[in-house]
C-alpha cells in the first residue's frame, strides 16, 4: 500500500512538471522513453529466447 502511494505522488509529480513545461521538450523526452523501453523490451524478449 505504501508503494501504492509512493508510485501515485511520484506520478503526481511527474505529470506536474511536464504540465509546465514546453510541447517541444515534452515530444522529445516521450521519444527517448519510448525507445528506451523498447530497447529494454527487446533486450528482454531477445535474452528469454535463447537461455533454455
């Protein structure tokens, strides 16, 4: 539960700080996380296929 809150204020925070900030840099550090988590993504799905 406790984790549960820490995650929400976190989130709170997060959207607080993109509200104010410019559409230009918001686009770009979506970009970078999106690739980011599919890079991960990949890496994950790529390790699970070959470590039988």
């Amino acid at each position: 539960m406790l984790f549960l809150v820490a995650a929400l204020l976190l989130l709170g925070f997060a959207l607080g700080t993109v509200a104010h900030a410019p559409l230009s840099f918001t686009l770009v550090a979506a970009g970078v996380i999106a690739v980011w988590l599919a890079v991960f993504a990949a890496r994950e799905r790529h390790g699970r296929r070959h470590q039988h």
